[in-house]
C-alpha cells in the first residue's frame, strides 16, 4: 500500500475529470445509480462477509445495522445519486464579473478543489455518497473507510470505477485505501502535493486526529452543544413547541438541542417544559439557578436532576436536556459563546433589538430567531446535497453543499493589456 | 513569553473588535495615522537601534534599506491606513438572502474570521500595513516579526495599542511576539483553539515551515514561475510589449514572468524577443527546443545560454527569462501546469477557441488572456488592500483583500418554526 502512489493516481485523474462536462458527470451518476442495482449480488455478498466478522467479534447489533446493505438500501443509495444528478453543476460558474479601469476583463470562474481526502467510519452508503458528490463537482477523492466495512467499500468502489470507466472517465479518480493500518492515514493527512481537502466523518477523536496530524486543510465539524434562549418576551407556548422539535425530532444529530436556557423574568415557563416535555421521554439537568423554579414541596420531579460539572459542555446525543436561568440576555449570549460547539443557537423572543444583539454577538456557524436549531442541514437549506457541516471558519462555516467543495480562478481578458 | 497566553487575549479583544461599529474601526485606524507621525521620535528612535545592530551585524546594505524607516516612509504607511478606513467595511455584510418554502428566512452574514496569525521577515511597515486589515475587519492579530526589526516593531505595535486605546477598543486586539526563539513560532502554529489563519508573509522556506508544522489553515502564497504562451495567432509585435512589461516592469515579484513558450509555428518570434528585451538586460535560458532558432552562424547571442535541468522550475526574481518552444497549444498547457507554481500563467493569442482552452485547463490562481501576469495583484482588481496573493486552493485564491479576511454566519429568522 503506497498512499503517494494513490495520490499521484488521483491528482492525475483530477486534472481529466476536473475538465468533464456536466452531461458527463451526470452520465456516470446514473451508471453507478444503475451499477448498484445490476451489482448488488456482489455488493451483498462483499457486505454478507463484513456482518460475518462483526458478528464473530461480537459487534452490537446497533453497529452491524450501522453496516448492514440489503437491496433497499441499495435502492436508497441509487435514488439519492439519481438526485444529485439532477442538482446544478456549480463548475464552470461565472462570478464577481468586472471590467477594470483600464479595459481588462476580470472575473471569477468556478473549478473543482482538486482531490479530496475523505476518512469515515461504520455505514458504508458513505462510499457512495462521497464519491457521488466529487464526481458531480469534478473533484477526485481517496477515500479510508473503517475496517468494519472494508470488504463492502471495496466492492462498492469498484463498481464507482467500473461506472465511471462505462462514460469515458478516469477510473483513478476514486481511490480507496484498503490496508487498515493507521499509518496510512497519517500517510493521507502529509500528502500536501496531492491532496486539497481532509474531511473527517466521524467522531470527535477522528476530527482531532486530522486537525493534529494534517498538512492539509481539515474541514472540522459535525459535532455541536446547541443552545436555546427563552428570553422574557418569548410566546411560551410557541417555545413549547419549537423546544420539543429541536430536543425530540431526533437526538443523536448534532443540531439537536442541548441546552434552554431562560430569563429569569419567565422562568415560570421552567416547570411547563418540563411537562411538556417529559411524555417524549426527556430528562433534564437543571443549574443551580433553575432548580428553585423546579421545586415542588423541596423536591424535584423524577425526571430532573441537578446539573453536573461537565454537564453544559457535553453533546448529549440523547433526550437529555441542560436547563439555566438566566439574569439577562448579555449572560445568555455569554453562557452560548462560553460552551457552544459553534455549531447552531437561537433565541426565541418578541424584542426585535434582542433578537439583533443575539445574532450579532453569538458567533457560531447557524444563529437563528425564533426557530429550531434541527433547520442546520444541506437539505433543509436547499442546498440539495450536504458533503459536511463545517463547525471551523475558513473555506465553508455550516451546511456545506456542492459549492463548497469547489474553488475558483481569476481569469483575465485583455487586448495585450500592460501594466502601467 | 507565553504563547498560549497572547493568544487568550487576543481571542478575548477579538470578541470585542469584531462587534465593533465601522466608524469606531475607522476611528482606530486614523487615530493610529496620526500617531504614527505625532510619535515618530519614539519610532525612529527604535528603528536606530534595528539600524546599529544589522550594521554591527555588517548587513547589506540592501537589507538595511528594507528595514530602515524615515518620515517619509511613515508618512506613506499614514497614508495606506487613511486609504484602508476609506474602504467599505466587509463586516456585517448579507448575501444569499432567501426565503425557504416553509417560510424560514434565510442569509448569511459577514463576520470576522477571528483571530489571525501573521508571521513575517525584515520590512516593519508589515507590522502597521496587518494591523491595519485587521482593525478594519474587526480580526484581532498576533504578529511575529523578524528579529531584524524587533525594537521597531515593538515601538510601533504600542502605537497601534494607544490608538485602539484612544477610541475605545481593545489594545490587546493586536499581540506581538517579541522573543526571537522559533520555538514561539512553532507554539503559534499549534494554537488552533485561539487562532484561525496563519499568514505568512516570507520566503518558500517560511511557508513551507508553517504549513508541515500548523495546526491552523496556512494561507501559502507569494512565490510563483510564470509563463506566457506565444500561440501561432499571437499579434507578435503586441506580444513584445506585453512580454516586456510581465518580465522588467518590476523582476523581483512573484507575478514577474519567468518562462515564455512559443508555438514552433510562431517561432521566428524568438530572436525578436532577444533583441527586443536584452536593452533592458535581460539574460536568457533557452531549451533545446528553442535553441535552434535563436543561433546564428551557430553561435547563441551573448544574453542566452542553453537551459540547466532546473531552469524551468526556478522563480528568476531577476532579469533572467526562460524560452521553449512547443509543437502545440497542448503541450504549452502540459508544461505550464507541470512547471508554474499555480499563481500567474498567460495565453497570447487571437484564436478564441485556443484561448478558451488555456483558461480552462490550465490549474492557476489567475490565468490570463492577452494580458501581462503582473496584474495579478490587490491594488490592479480593485480589491483596495491586499493581505496576501494565495496559491493554495481553499478559502481565497489569488489576491486577497478585505473581504478574505471574514468567514460569514447563517441566519435563520422564523416565526417560532420547526422542523417536519
């Protein structure tokens, strides 16, 4: 295994699918839509030896449905290609047009970021999904899988090269490391000279390894504390239900909720959460300054429980929800920028000039008003697809769609134009 | 000195800055214009003792100059800091406003990137010139000098602090390293929870240091090898002004030119340019390709010798200019792309189908038309400042002004909307 050889390989094939048409890209979408379809007798028998080692390792039964394929999914995978053909080709986009004093013709010309580096874990629709998206944005990719998956991913990438073979294009352009020594990734994280972008799906530990070990830009993200802010104006009710979604709707993502924190001045709204919330199974961690309003007879419900130390810096995951009161607005933004991930917060409140001060002053990538933090998403943004949610600042902050895994040239155009 | 600790107040001030209004931003950089001139004593009186010490250290006269400061050249950075207030602040900006289906009010708002990183060599003026982008898009900064220029630029980074002081904003927004041990440099770039962009202004050597060793997103830049393609359509005597100015206007930058190709059809264009550019003493490195084209009675003219092995992937900095000649517009593209360091590259031509071609294949930060590569520069796109000229893909390309010093945030305005 020669990670250098393999990015070699992929910078080349980048140059020739960099310069495809969108017509050809898409034709390869579709293939591979087909290919999964045609091919799933491999595909299935490839996985059917991955659920073997899990199940002989004793894997749970969570992380073996993690890995699972069976036709519908295969079907999901299609269907989700199919779409992605469908969505605009944002190469070859012109923008930033001017024409400069002295006649010279400038503007900005979309191109593709070049080849990506892509590491993940568990499901391995991943492979699919990823390859999919730089096909369309003309990018090459080298993927790393995890080892749990590594007989699916092999055969899912080569029926991504045989499709992509099938309309002209260069098969190099997804290349995938097969050697499960970690060596290789770091291998993946030093190769500067051919590889543009890291992206790590997967958990905290993951992002931290990349950010620590790469010469490459690291697009970090995926993880969040997110907060809401009742403030005293807030329509209570409407709270109720905005709370409920962004806690409920589904937990174990990084835009669900974490923490509520409320305005002393409504902190009457504290027990009706708390009931409102309980029949969906939340339990709650309640600051010193919240327990008073939680009391009933010196005692508090079965579902509180004073908040631990580490309890406002954790992404629960799960339906546990921190609870705060606070004295005012400036402490409810301080509390946000102290031990948010930077990935989604909002306010809800009546009081435009709030409103404007939280939006101002609470510095993370989605910063809503009246809304549930579950909106942060590729798809609920419109932006068709989602390669990442990026929680770091350079490049791309937020959902990031096809756009963000492109760059741009300047190109000028004059009549022998010098410079004076 | 402690690193970890600048970079906690900086990050602190940059909270503070960057919700500061454009007139105060303004405010800071007139008020530092001023001061610069008010307490220019103090200044040049530290810049003395730069002085006696590359003297005592029998530097060259050349690099002397580039340190020294004088009323006139403190006037000029006056003048650039007037310049900069006068430009419209990127900060606060909205862009990609929309409305989705379900009602949610979507934007994206400029803001600060944060806290920046700026590591540079010799000229001081860099201390005023950074800390002047900065203060205008609300970034704090942590400088490092070189040690030529330390009590210069000690002495001029506490005028920046009385100016921020002087209209209310955080002197600590602008940290300076002021121990020359590199280890300082090296826990900089490992300060990615404080700081978010490494700029480095300097040689090959201190980017390519930066980037194996940080953390932190590098913006690598500032060195380039540029070619200019003679297609067989080029006007040829339009093409002798445009070659003459990309290669003598100013040699020393990373946008001069360092390597014309001809197309073999245009060839007889060669002795032309020899003659038409050695008055300006240019000296030439020619590939076999062009050597036969270039002797007479089998002899080179004195100003061309035959190229070495590394010709083609040296940056001259200086009057030298490599020639080649090519059979087609294809291999010119292949060369440039394996030679040229991604920054400036041209087509001459009045075939619009070649000169399509060139702009979309060949992989630069700026690719040109009919049009000299200096032009590759802040000041000639109208950009009104430049932090720094990007070779490297993500974030910002090419020449960066204010605007590529923020990222931006989304905002989401509902009516108290949740997610289905």
């Amino acid at each position: 295994m020669n990670v250098t050889e393999l990015g070699q390989k992929a910078r080349r094939a980048a140059r020739s699918l960099g310069r495809a048409t969108t017509a050809q890209k898409n034709a390869a979408l579709l293939a591979l839509a087909d290919r999964l379809l045609l091919d799933q007798a491999d595909i299935l028998a490839a996985n059917l030896r991955d659920l073997e080692l899990a199940r002989a390792a004793q894997m749970s039964a969570s992380l073996q449905d993690r890995l699972l394929l069976n036709p519908s999914r295969l079907s999901g995978m299609a269907a989700d290609l199919r779409q992605v053909a469908e969505l605009p080709d944002p190469v070859g986009e012109r923008f930033d047009e001017t024409r400069l004093p002295n006649g010279l013709q400038l503007h900005k010309q979309r191109v593709p970021l070049g080849v990506l580096g892509v590491i993940y874990e568990a499901r391995p629709n991943v492979t699919i999904d990823v390859a999919g998206l730089a096909i369309k944005t003309g990018n090459a990719v080298i993927l790393r899988g995890g080892k749990e998956t590594l007989h699916s991913n092999v055969a899912l990438v080569s029926v991504i090269r045989s499709a992509l073979e099938s309309v002209g294009l260069p098969a190099e352009a997804v290349q995938y490391i097969d050697d499960p020594d970690r060596a290789h990734v770091l291998a993946l994280l030093q190769l500067d000279e051919h590889v543009d972008m890291i992206i790590p799906r997967g958990g905290g530990g993951l992002h931290r390894f990349c950010k620590e070990n790469s010469r490459i830009p690291v697009i970090t993200g995926g993880v969040g504390i997110c907060h809401l802010f009742v403030d005293q104006s807030a329509d209570l009710d409407a709270s109720l239900l905005v709370i409920h979604n962004a806690k409920t709707q589904r937990p174990s993502v990084c835009n669900a909720l974490d923490t509520v924190l409320v305005h002393r001045a409504a902190a009457e709204f504290l027990p009706r959460l708390v009931q409102f919330l309980e029949p969906a199974g939340v339990v709650f961690r309640a600051h010193a300054s919240a327990l008073p309003f939680l009391q009933q007879d010196g005692r508090l419900p079965a579902s509180v429980q004073p908040a631990g130390a580490e309890d406002f810096d954790t992404e629960w995951m799960s339906l546990v929800l921190g609870l705060k009161v606070v004295e005012s607005i400036d402490e409810a933004i301080e509390h946000t920028n102290a031990h948010s991930l930077g990935h989604s917060d909002g306010i809800l409140t009546a009081d435009a000039v709030h409103a404007e001060q939280f939006v101002a002053e609470v510095d993370s990538a989605a910063v809503y008003v009246n809304a549930s933090t579950r909106f942060t998403d590729g798809g609920q943004f419109g932006l068709g697809a989602e390669v990442a949610i990026s929680t770091q600042r350079l490049h791309a902050r937020g959902p990031m769609g096809l756009r963000e895994l492109t760059t741009y040239k300047w190109v000028g155009v004059g009549q022998y134009h010098v410079r004076r």
